[in-house]
C-alpha cells in the first residue's frame, strides 16, 4: 500500500503509454454514446533524464513508432506538475495519452464534478463528457420498470450508465490531495484499480497536484488554481423564491393563462396573508410557453411575452418596490419559430453542420438552434440580449440553463467543436457574468448555471443541481442531492442549491405533498432556497393546494430568512478561501464511516443537517461524529454515534454543534 496518495512527479514508478485512435460519438438529446477505435498503443521508454531548477526533465519514446516525448516535473514545496510535449515524430499520428500512477489503495476520490449516484469514485471509471445527465432513455426504461415492478427507490444502476451535467478532470483524495488536468478534450479517469489511478486524455497532458494539512487549506489551494465564485446579492438571504409560471388546467392538460402578471399578483397576496418570506418570484415562461409531450416548457425567444405578461416592465417595478425581485430564464438555444432565430439566421450566428446549414438538435420534443459563442459578433449579440431584454427591464437574476449539447461534429466560426465540447458551459456562464458586470449590476443581480466544466467556478454565481425527478430515487430523486452537492464542493465548486420539489415529472412519476415538504425542509439548510413547478405542474402538488403547505412554506421561509447573516458567513468563505458552503462530514471529522456518508451534510463548521429521504419515515437513523450535537427543534443533546431520531413534519433531524460561539443565535432560527 502507498502511503499518502500519487505523486505526479515520480516519474519513475509512473508509466506512461501513447497510442492513435478515433472517436465515435452519437448524441441524442445531450445524452452522448461513445465508441472508439484504437489502431495502436504502445508504452514509453526513459530515454534520458535531467535535473533542473525546480524538478527534472525526462525524455521518453515509443520507438515502434518513431516517437519521442519530454516530461517537464516541477516539484516545489506541496506544488507539483507534470507536462509533456512531442519533440520527435509526426503530432497527428498521436492522439492518446495514458498516464498511470500507483497509489493508496484505501484512498477515497472525490470530485469530477458532479455525481449523482456515487459520491466516493474509488472503484469508478469517470468519464470526462458533459452531458446532459437525464436522458430520454434511462428515464423510459425506470418509468416502464416501475409500471411492472413498482417503485424501488434505493436501485441503482451501474455507474457507467450516468452521464454528468457538470464533469471537471479534477479529483481530491482522502489523503488530503488533489489533482487537476488542464484538458479540454473527451478523458477518463480510471479508479478502478486499487493501487493505481490512470488518466486518459486525447491531447498531451499538463496536471497539477498539491497537498494540504487539511480539507480547508486542501480547498483553498484548489480554487485558487481554479478560480473562485463571487459575492451573492445580499437580497437573496431574505426568504424564498417562488417558482410561479402562467398556466392553468384545461381537462388533463395544462396550457398558458395569458394572465401572468395577475398570477404573480395573486399568489404574492396568498404567501403574504400566510406570513411568508418571499424575496423573488421565478418565471421560466417570461418569454412565452411551448406545450409539448414533455409538459409545459419555455419558447426561446429571449425577449418577454406581451401575450402572457403585458406590462411586465412596470410590473417589476412594483415588485421589486414590495421587495420581491422577479427571475427569468434563458439558454443557449433559439426558437426556430420566432423572430430572434430569424435575426440569427440573417446574421449567421448559429453553429453550422457539415453542409455550411443551422445545426438543429432536439431537446425533448423539438428542434431548436445554437448560438456560435465562437464568433465574437454573435457573443457580443446574445449577451446584449440579455443586457437589454432582461437586465433593462429589471430583472434580478435568472436560470442560466443548458450548454451540454453541442455536438462533436458541429462547425463553429473560430475551433473544433471536439476540443470545445467541455468548455461550452463555461463559456454559456462567462456570457452570462459579463452581460451583468457589463450593466453594472453585480451587486444587484446574479444567475445560476447547471452545465459546468473546468472554468465555470470564476464566473457562475451558482449552480443547481439539475433535474431531479419528483420522487424519493436515490439516483434521480430528492436524495440525489446530496452526492451531487458534496461532489461540486469537493470538485471546488463551493455553492450550489437544488429546485425545491425536484421538476422531472413523467406518467406516474408526481409529486406528492410529502415529499414537496421534506424537500423544502432540506432546502432551508442550503445558500438559496428556490422553488419549481416541474415540466408538468398540473400533475404536480404545488405550495397553495392547502393550508397546510401554505403553513409548512412559510414556516420554512422563516427558517431561511433567519440564517441569513450564517449563509452570507458562509458564503464569504467560500468567495474568499474556497471553502464550500455545504460540506461533507469527513471535511471536519476525520472518522472512517464519513467516507462513505451521503445522506447527511454540513452547512459550514456548525450545522449538520440529515434530511428524511424516505416517503412514509417519521424519523430516521443519525450518525453523529465527535462532537456534543443539539437538535435544532427539540433542544435534546446527541454525542457520537448513531441514534434513531423522530422526525415529524416541521422537526427535520438538523443538529447544531454545541461548542459553536454561534449557538444561541442559531437555536434562535425557528423562533
């Protein structure tokens, strides 16, 4: 066994392997198949080797094939780096990379952006790809599953079968180390070996590693590599956003209202007249609605509908006046039905196929186009866009969605798409950060993304976690949460939330008012407390179908508001260190069991938080580490160890850490 993890600069014990291949994609609906052929492999030899200022350089070669490579290793202090580059042969008849180093086999991996199904990677090969994560087939396959077996909220299938939003060839070690790959290419990073991590690129690789005493520092050093995320808007701490669309039922369907505004109006005056703390109020169909198989989804036409939300200009005035902030939403698509796909199309400011023609995709149901980020004048139009179309009317912020879909095979105006694929979301959020520091209004307004790679973490204010199917799955559902959260915080990515209710809704697949609940239960716990509707709020429980939702809402809005100077501590540190809002438990508590523990969290040093993931559970088994822990609604003092906790509605099992100087303030939350 190793001792203390990898050492990128060993070069020694490291083995390296070059080889020449081809890629296969096939993408459908951002879900991408991959297949690739590889003509030959072949293992490189030490030629040569040289010391250096700050390390050694290695001359390496595949003689077979005429190759011949250096290794640059610079090893200062707990920094470490390794690149390489060709120096012999011809640079197109090599385009696989294999970099294999021996390594703790007790170690556990964390990172790679976000992983919903597994949270520790060890045992896991990790595919660097972004995806989109729910795809059409694997959701047909659970929903004809369940139809003939039921519900089996606790199956898993293998984690090959996951495709991941957010992927970053970054990874962080139960030895306290993490290792980041500057790449921009299709990767894998092999786990599946005990004693050895292999990392698998298709352009010559340059990584990172750094060593810290601690998880904190281990963070601070890795976002400082990475970048950090900027300040939140103090507004937001305030309460909840409510998730409020202008739909109604027609029979079984549900179709637009064409009274937007006089929606918002009249469920602002419900949550008021039931005490809630509202802060904004979330509409994805500002720009109109399309009705579709999928549900009720958003027309991408950037600009607000004078059909469904006349007025809406000064309506967001009076909002924002009430000290509600209005949201909308936006992707990197366009309606091909509408005007601004027209003003597109003249300008040709679409990605293209291989015939000079628009490439469309398909996303659920429809086609739609790409904005080619890589032509400086179609960035500079759709970030005016949202300068002028949601900014100028005074929006406060937006889902900023998408940026998993652009094909390998795409044309763009400036690069190969291959080598762009990964970098799209992160270019989608630097748009994004730009339109809004552009106006001025950082302070004021934010957005948050749910595609992310290497990049993302300087300029998206937050993510979410995804779409979350409306059940109890712990691969899909509300538990899937945690892992995903836990994974972005240990990929450096320090501040993230989910739709409270989750939004996948299929067939049987509803929400229920239980798990609406417990969701927002969780939800108080997290940096913004955000509702949604889902893709079919009609077959959807929604907070003002009864008294009691409307009583555990505001109840829970409360609770939010109340935590707000806690959260914005939080999220400083986060801003200023690295240090991830939400936490996983061995990030303070050095115990074997937190390793593996994806069902409880940290909210900062002081809160631990262990949400009923259960439909039916009236309370649920707690593991404690090494602290005296006071539960938040009862008072009652828990040490170490694992106990069975009631959990009732409206008393979620959250434990405060009793030697927190923040202790009375934070027991005051639900008063």
């Amino acid at each position: 066994m190793r001792k203390g993890g990898i050492t990128i600069v060993d070069y020694k014990n490291l083995t390296v392997e070059v080889g020449f291949g081809e890629n296969n994609f096939t993408m459908d609906r951002g879900s991408f198949k991959y297949k690739q052929k590889i003509h030959w492999k072949e293992k490189c030899k030490i030629v040569s080797e040289q010391k250096t200022e700050n390390g050694v350089e290695v001359i390496l070669s595949a003689p077979n094939k005429n190759q011949t490579f250096k290794l640059v290793l610079s090893d200062v202090g707990d920094k470490k780096e390794l690149s390489m580059v060709q120096i012999e042969g011809n640079h197109g008849e090599v385009n696989r990379f294999w970099l294999t180093f021996p390594t703790n086999s007790e170690e556990h991996i964390y990172g790679c952006g976000e992983t919903y199904s597994e949270f520790d990677l060890k045992g896991q090969n990790v595919r660097i790809w972004v995806a989109e994560h729910q795809n059409a087939n694997r959701i047909s396959k659970k929903i004809i599953k369940e139809k003939i077996r039921g519900k089996r909220p606790n199956k898993k299938l293998r984690f090959d079968k996951y495709e991941s939003y957010y992927v970053q060839p970054t990874f962080i070690s139960s030895d306290k180390y993490y290792v980041h790959v500057d790449m921009n290419a299709y990767g894998e990073f092999d786990f599946t070996k005990p004693g050895s991590i292999t990392i698998y690129t298709q352009e010559l690789p340059h990584i990172y590693s750094e060593k810290a005493e601690s998880f904190e520092k281990l963070s601070e050093k890795l976002t400082a590599l990475l970048g950090r995320q900027r300040k939140l808007p103090d507004w937001i701490y305030g309460g909840g956003i409510i998730a409020m669309q202008d739909w109604v039922k027609d029979g079984d369907k549900v179709v637009e209202g064409f009274d937007g505004c006089g929606n918002i109006d009249r469920k602002l005056k419900e949550l008021d007249e039931a005490g809630a703390k509202v802060v904004g109020v979330w509409c994805q169909d500002w720009c109109g609605c399309r009705c579709t198989g999928f549900g009720y989804q958003v027309m991408w036409n950037w600009k607000y509908s004078r059909e469904q939300y006349p007025n809406l200009p000064e309506k967001i005035k009076e909002w924002k006046a009430k000290g509600v902030r209005f949201l909308g939403y936006i992707n990197p698509f366009i309606a091909l039905e509408k005007d601004i796909y027209q003003e597109a199309k003249e300008k040709g400011y679409c990605v293209k196929n291989k015939d000079g023609e628009d490439y469309l995709v398909t996303i659920t149901t429809f086609p739609a186009a790409m904005v080619d980020f890589t032509n400086p004048a179609a960035y500079e139009w759709y970030k005016n866009l949202i300068k002028e179309n949601m900014i100028g009317i005074g929006m406060g912020g937006w889902m900023a969605d998408f940026g998993e879909y652009l094909p390998d095979d795409a044309v763009l105006f400036n690069g190969d798409a291959k080598f762009l694929h990964n970098s799209w979301p992160a270019i989608w959020a630097k748009l994004n950060r730009e339109a809004i520091e552009e106006c001025g209004a950082q302070d004021e307004v934010f957005f948050f993304t749910r595609a992310g790679y290497t990049g993302t973490v300087k300029d998206s204010a937050m993510m979410w976690t995804g779409d979350q199917h409306v059940d109890w799955s712990i691969d899909d559902g509300m538990p899937s949460v945690i892992p995903a959260t836990l994974s972005l915080a240990m990929s450096g990515f320090g501040i993230s939330h989910s739709d409270v209710g989750g939004y996948t809704t299929i067939m049987h697949m509803r929400r229920s008012k239980e798990l609406l609940m417990r969701w927002e239960e969780m939800n108080v716990f997290s940096p913004l407390y955000r509702f949604h509707e889902g893709n079919q709020p009609g077959n959807n429980v929604q907070f003002n179908e009864d008294k009691d939702l409307l009583a555990h809402l505001a109840k829970c809005t409360k609770w939010h508001s109340a935590l707000a100077d806690y959260l914005k501590g939080l999220v400083s540190q986060t801003t200023e260190k690295g240090t991830p809002v939400m936490r996983p438990i061995f990030y303070h508590y050095d115990e074997p069991w937190a390793y593996s523990e994806t069902t409880e969290y940290l909210l900062g040093r002081d809160i631990l938080v262990a949400p009923v993931l259960k439909a039916g559970a009236k309370g649920r088994n707690v593991t404690l580490p090494d602290d005296t822990w006071v539960h938040l609604f009862t008072g009652e003092e828990y040490k170490k160890g694992t106990v069975y906790v009631d959990a009732e509605i409206g008393k979620p099992p959250v434990f405060v850490r009793k030697e927190s100087s923040d202790l009375d303030f934070l027991r005051g939350i639900i008063k």
